[in-house]
C-alpha cells in the first residue's frame, strides 16, 4: 500500500477492505497481507520475495471481487483527460512566442515550455489522486480540508521537473554528440534514444513519486496511511530524511521483482516487515 503506486486509486472509497484490513504493528515499513514466499530473481538465484502484482491483484479479487480492481479508476480517466487537456491548452499560448535558432537555448526553451504545463496540469489534476466517489470527496475534506486534496503535491511537482529536464538534457546530448547524423535511421535512434532517457531518468526520480504518494494518504484516516503501518511525517521532508534513514527510497519500484529489505522479518501475525 506505501508503494510507489498511487496510493488512492485502489482506495478512493475508503470502503476496499483488502487494504483497509490487517493488525496494527510496530514498525513503519507498510502493511504486507500476503506472506513472503521463496523465488528466484531475473538471474536465477534463489531469493526471498514480496508478493507482486498478480498476487495481489488476486488477492484484491478475492476480497472486493473484480470490481474491487477498477476502484478509483474514475477519477484516474478524469485526470488523464482534464491533464491533457490542460497540458495542450498552456502549450498552444506559450507557443506564441518566437523560438530562438541556438540549439542550447532552442533545448532550454522548448523544456521550460513543457516544465509549464506539466506543472499546471498536475496542479490541476493531483486532487483526482485524492477524491473518487462522493463520499470519499467528503471524508478527505471533512478530516483534511481542501489542503488534504493537494497532500504530496510538492515532491510530485519536483519529480516531475526533474524528470523532464534529465530525460531532454540526457536526450539532447545522446543526439547531438553520440549518434551520427548520416545513419539513415537517424530518426528512430532518436526515438529510442528518448525512451531510454526518459526510462533512466524516472528511475532517478522515482523517490519523489514515493514521498508524493506516502504523503497523499499520511495520516489521512486509511488503516495504511497511519501508525503502526506508517508514522506520522511533519513534511515530505520528514518524510524523506526517513525513508532514506530506513534505506527504502526504491521501495516499490518493482511490480513483479519485490526482494524483502535486507535486515527485515515478515510477521505473520501482524502482516508487516519488522
């Protein structure tokens, strides 16, 4: 539930008992159902490790039913929608200004134009991470206020700009310096030259997506999002000093490939990592 996944999407109604359910424990790891079982890793040696994503998303089934995997998905389309939206229309008015023929600052342009509107379709967007039927609306605002719908949005925005400006900068010299411009599938190579820059560079930012999403349901009423499971952080800072104290800034990073955190026991009857 404290993955890097987003964290409301599975339980804007407040009401999904798969993660909802579960003992209190002591430590602030996160709340684990499933059990570890022994596998075997992408080179073939034997390992401990977490549930992935099928496991769970059985186990999800096997509480809530199918419907139970589809829960928030509402808002999720809503704010796929209302971003693009957003993100085309700050684009189409900061296209109006001439662009300059330096390559550096054609780069630094074309990027800063982008850093705008990614910026103002997540700010537009992030309360759909926090609101799905009606009732969930109510709740975050009863106990939270209008600040509970925008929770973790600040290390969502840096993430964001990091990304961007990483995978561009990494794109812009693989392109300019690494490939040669007379290979006849220039094109492409620049195309897959993109993808692995952008690949890299999430992976670099992906902490940010992880203190956003930790903060969005930090103590917000969800079994998951409070002590024991996870404690109280004064701030995303906080929140960061203590993952990174902890060594789990890439917990949840993997869907598939979940190794238990080296010095961690799972606790059956408590269901966490201690």
């Amino acid at each position: 539930f404290t993955s890097g996944q987003d964290p409301r999407v599975l339980g804007s109604s407040l009401t999904s008992g798969s993660l909802l359910s579960g003992k209190p424990a002591s430590p602030s790891v996160g709340y684990e159902p499933l059990p570890p079982t022994i596998g075997r890793n992408i080179f073939g040696r034997q390992v401990c490790q977490l549930p992935g994503l099928f496991c769970y998303a059985q186990h999800i089934a096997s509480i809530d039913g199918k419907r139970g995997l589809f829960t928030g998905l509402t808002p999720r389309l809503c704010s796929g929608v209302l971003g693009t939206v957003v993100h085309g229309k700050v684009l189409q008015v900061r296209k109006s200004s001439n662009l300059p023929k330096d390559l550096d600052c054609l780069l630094c342009n074309l990027t800063t134009r982008e850093m705008m509107a990614r910026s103002a379709a997540t700010l537009i967007t992030h309360p759909f991470h926090g609101s799905g039927l009606y009732d969930s609306i109510v709740t975050i605002y009863r106990e939270e206020g209008i600040l509970g719908f925008f929770a973790g949005l600040i290390p969502r925005l840096l993430g964001d700009i990091i990304s961007l400006w990483l995978c561009n900068s990494l794109a812009y010299l693989v392109n300019t310096y690494a490939l040669d411009s007379g290979v006849s599938t220039m094109s492409e190579m620049k195309s897959y030259s993109q993808a692995v820059t952008g690949f890299f560079a999430s992976m670099l930012t992906y902490p940010f997506v992880l203190v956003s999403n930790l903060m969005a349901v930090n103590n917000c009423g969800l079994a998951g999002g409070s002590p024991p499971y996870s404690p109280v952080y004064t701030s995303w800072i906080d929140c960061w000093c203590m993952l990174q104290k902890e060594g789990n800034m890439s917990r949840g990073n993997s869907l598939f490939f979940r190794k238990v955190p080296f010095g961690k026991t799972y606790c059956c009857d408590l269901r966490m990592l201690i």
